[in-house]
C-alpha cells in the first residue's frame, strides 16, 4: 500500500488541491487521517475509484446491444 498526500492525489487525478480537500470534507473520496494528522490516500485505491466511474463509449454500448440481441435477450 502506498500512501499518498493532498498534494500527489490532485496531481495523481488532475484536480487542484482545493477540490481534493472538498472532496475529503464531503466524504466522496477514501482517506486516512492519522491521529488527526495530515490526509493521506491509499494510491491504489485512487486509481480504482478513477477505474470504477469510467463511461462506455457509443461502441461499447452498441457491442453490448449486439451481444444482447443476439443472445436472445439471456445474459
């Protein structure tokens, strides 16, 4: 596990620091504040929540469409 400062994380995702830190106060990102401390960010666990929003594009959705039909609407 790597930890990450408020610094690397808006470099790391392309926010400034500020945002990062809205972020953190409205608890729409993970953190680790240690005793209080400094925040810190598990970096791998960043990068899975950049992973996890990602959008499909028109082809992706249209392969799945194809995929869809042509399986007879099962799964």
């Amino acid at each position: 596990m790597t930890f990450i400062t408020v610094k690397q994380a808006s470099e790391l995702l392309g926010f400034s620091e500020k945002y990062i830190r809205k972020l953190v106060f409205l608890k729409k990102i993970p953190y680790f504040k240690p005793l209080g401390g400094k925040i810190l960010f598990d970096q791998e666990e960043l990068e899975r929540l950049v992973r996890a929003s990602r959008v499909a594009s028109n082809e992706d959705l249209a392969e799945k469409a194809d995929a869809l039909l042509n399986s007879g609407g099962r799964r």
